[in-house]
C-alpha cells in the first residue's frame, strides 16, 4: 500500500471531509465521495485512514507530565447540562494564584487532542479549564465520528451555558486570580466569540476559525479577540467580512490573521489538516494575547 502525505491528498479530499466534520454528509456519503479520489494505488481504506485523527503518536504535553498538576473535575451548570466534566490543570510549582483560560472543544466533546491544548495552556503559566459539553450524554465516547452524533444532541446555546459556568467555577478558584480567557477551535471558535458576547468581565477570547456572532451581537462584546482563520476555510471566511465590519463600527478591539494555503482545523496536529508552521505562530500568538490581557 503506497504511504500517504500530505502533498498527495487533493484539496478537494480535505473539503470533503470539512463537509463530513461539520455533519454536511452522512458518513455513507461520505466514503462513497472518498471513493473518487482513491486512485494512482491509493484505497479509500489509506484515505480514509489518513485522514482520521491520530490522539497516539500527537500527545505534546503527555497526562502524566511532571510539570503539571492535571485532573478531572466537575462542575455545575444549572442553565446548561446539569453536572459537567472537565479537566482542570495548571503548573505544580505555582507559588500564587493564576490566570484563567477556558478551553473549548471542536463539535465532537473534549478529545485527547483537546484536553491537550489544556495541558500545553497551563505550561505557559495558567490555569486552565477544558470542559466536556458531551457530559450529560455521557461524555466523549473515544471516538470523533460517534462525539459528533453525540453532539448533535445537545442545544448549542445550552452548550454555550455549559462554559459560561466553566468561566464562573474558575473565577471564584482559589487558584485563579479572576482574570480569565477563553480559546476555543471550530464550534470552540463560536463558544469562544459567543462568551464575549455574553459574559462582560470576560478578559479576552481568542477564537479559532469559529462561526462568528451578529452585529447585534457583535456590538455587545466587551473582551479584545483575537482571531485566527485559515486561507483555504471557505465556509468560516464566508461570515468574516461581515464580522470585522460590525467590530469596526463598534470600535471593538480585535486582532485577525488567515493564515494562507491553511485548512479549516490547522492547529489540530492529530489530522494531516494540521499546518505546523501556522498552528505553531498562531500558537505563540495566543499566549501573548493571553499574557498581555490577563497578566495585567
């Protein structure tokens, strides 16, 4: 069977699996698609394996780390699902208390890739949050495909409530000073601009390639953004002209980079959408938005 790479697969390949992803097509359909790009000795099966999250060998900052304090927790949501779970880390040597950053999963609960970027969060000197939306049903089940039929479930805006509360549990932490972010990917994009629209004292949202809210909405944000968009996401850069209108005309403060020839799901490093040089910058530019609005 011939080793794929990433220079192999064509872009139509990974817009179909957005199309996926995004509950656009059945998973039937989805294969049946697939099918067509399965040429030249490539298989669906390769495709198919290809494009499929790989959680073992994409661990950054592994469960067990040293520099850390990280454990599962749960919290209340009595406006959302009830009792949620979430995992709460921050760094084992803290002397004094520390800032606040919520992490918000993709539209398939807190996978291994998620709880992750908490990990690597509280490394730089936080203490972070990652809930699971997925909780009352269960939580993730420890696959993407059936997190998102989970997921489907659910009410957004009851989603949406879930991590209001993660916002509020964390700033009455004894450990967190009160000042809090939130970063969230693809629907954590939309959660992430949704909490600034929602909650005032919120100190910053740093929204990855997410749905973004209306102007009516847009105008009661508080929080300064910063936004991050690939060049090759069509469907999220679709919403953006209107959105940077709207923060323009109400004076909110943003920062916004695309970053070019980069996918929907660029910072994921478990999916070959992943585009290190990107999810590498946009990274280290999260940080020190987080720093610079949460430190002070």
């Amino acid at each position: 069977m011939k080793e794929l790479k990433k220079e192999d697969i064509n872009q139509e390949v990974f817009d179909l699996y957005d199309d996926y992803a995004h509950n656009k097509l059945e998973r039937r359909q989805f294969i049946k698609k697939l099918s067509l790009y399965a040429v030249g000795g490539i298989t669906v099966s390769s495709l198919l394996s290809f494009i499929t999250p790989n959680y073992v060998d994409s661990i950054m900052v592994q469960q067990d780390d040293k520099r850390l304090q990280s454990d599962f927790i749960t919290y209340d949501s009595p406006k959302g699902g009830g009792k949620i779970k979430g995992l709460l880390s921050k760094p084992k040597k803290a002397t004094k208390k520390l800032p606040g950053i919520i992490v918000v999963h993709e539209n398939r609960g807190l996978n291994p890739y998620i709880e992750d970027v908490g990990r690597r969060a509280a490394l730089e000197g936080f203490i972070s949050l990652a809930p699971d939306a997925l909780t009352p049903l269960g939580g993730y089940p420890g696959s993407d495909d059936e997190g998102r039929t989970l997921q489907k479930k659910r009410d957004k805006n009851k989603m949406l409530e879930d991590f209001i509360a993660a916002y509020e549990y964390l700033a009455a932490h004894e450990d967190c000073t009160g000042k809090i972010g939130v970063v969230g990917f693809c629907f954590g994009g939309w959660i992430s601009n949704m909490m600034a629209v929602k909650v005032p004292t919120l100190s910053a949202a740093v929204p990855y390639y997410g749905r973004q809210p209306s102007e009516e909405e847009t105008a009661k944000i508080n929080a300064p953004l910063m936004i991050h968009n690939g060049g090759l996401d069509k469907r999220v850069n679709a919403g953006w002209p209107a959105f940077e209108k709207a923060l323009k005309e109400h004076n909110k403060e943003y920062e916004a980079f695309v970053y070019p020839d980069v996918n929907h799901g660029f910072h994921n490093n478990t999916t070959p959408r992943y585009d290190e040089p990107a999810a590498t910058l946009s990274w280290t530019r999260t940080i020190e938005f987080f720093k610079k609005h949460l430190q002070k």
